[in-house]
C-alpha cells in the first residue's frame, strides 16, 4: 500500500510546497496498489451493472476501469493537491499509533472531517468534503448524458469518501501489520 501521504510517529512536522502536494499525490495515484482498487471499484460497477448502457464483458469493464480511474485521479487530485494548496492543508496522514484499537479506528475515521493545516492546528477538512463534490462533478462530464444528474454526483462523492475512510483507517493500521510480518522468526 503507497504511504507517500502517511505520517508515521512524527514529533515535528513541517509543512508542504504547494509542488510537494503535487508530486506526492502524482506518486499515490499511479502507484500499483491504485490500480488494484479501481479494479475491484468497476468489479463492483460490473457485478452491480451500474451503467447498463456500458455493457458486459470485458468492453463494459474497460469502460467502467476508465471512467472509475477518472473518479480517483480527480478525486486524489482535489483532494491531496488543489484545495489542499488553496486552503493551506495538509494532505497527509498523520498516524496516531497510539492508544487501544477502537481509539485508534475512531481516529483514522475522523481524518475525513479533521485534518491538519499547514499551520500545524487542526481544522476542518474542507479539502476532502469539498474536494470529492468538485470531484463528483468533474465525473459528470464523462458519464453518459442518462446519467448525468445531482444523485450520480452525490453517488461519487460518497464512494470517493469511503474509499478515503477505507485508505485513513488502512494507513492507521498498515504500519503495525507491516511490522508484525517483517520481523524475522
């Protein structure tokens, strides 16, 4: 799993160029593990057949892969880079590493309504709610004209936000199972 946007045990932090945002999220989004998500997202796209106009098969799949790769690209985008550079975020995760289970899980899910500025201080995360909306209307203008409606951008909106949610909780926990597997016995 990419870890370029994850923090792990920071005591001091410094901030971001808005260029260094850029970059990082250039190196998660084409990294393999993005990839495989987008799969499994138009592997469910296909088993659900979302977009019936799009078919099966493997021209329906292509199309959905495509159009769900869209989705993260312009997601991680507005996301980790533009809003982020506008309003003086930070995109990265800051691991908490501390604390029982279910703290730590409460945390990683409250990333996608808090995050930190460049500041230092905590704030709204106005750059993943807004980002994901701008997102989702971005995804308008490549969706078949049937499907271009004020539901199929608050569909997108919310699937970028667990998918997110799903990505904060992993980066939470990815560290300690990294460490568990790569001891040496």
């Amino acid at each position: 799993m990419p870890n370029q946007l994850t923090v792990e045990g920071a005591t001091k932090v410094t901030p971001i160029s808005a260029g260094e945002k850029f970059k990082l999220v250039a190196e998660c989004t084409f990294d393999p593990y993005e990839f495989v998500v987008v799969g499994v997202l138009a592997g469910i796209g296909q088993a659900t057949d979302d977009t019936p106009s799009w078919g099966q098969g493997a021209k329906g799949f292509g199309i959905r892969y495509a159009t769900d790769f869209g989705d993260q690209l312009a997601g991680n985008f507005m996301v980790g880079a533009v809003l982020p550079s506008l309003f003086h975020q930070d995109p990265r995760y800051f691991q908490s590493g501390k604390g029982s289970f279910w703290h730590r899980f409460g945390y990683a899910m409250s990333r996608v309504v808090i995050t930190r500025g460049d500041s230092g201080k905590t704030q709204f995360n106005l750059s993943e709610i807004a980002g994901n909306g701008i997102a989702g209307a971005i995804s308008n203008t490549y969706h078949p004209a049937s499907d271009r409606s004020l539901e199929q951008t608050a569909q997108t909106w919310g699937t970028q936000i667990a998918v997110d949610a799903i990505g904060f909780e992993l980066k939470e926990f990815w560290p300690d199972i990294r460490r568990r597997f790569s001891r040496k016995k």
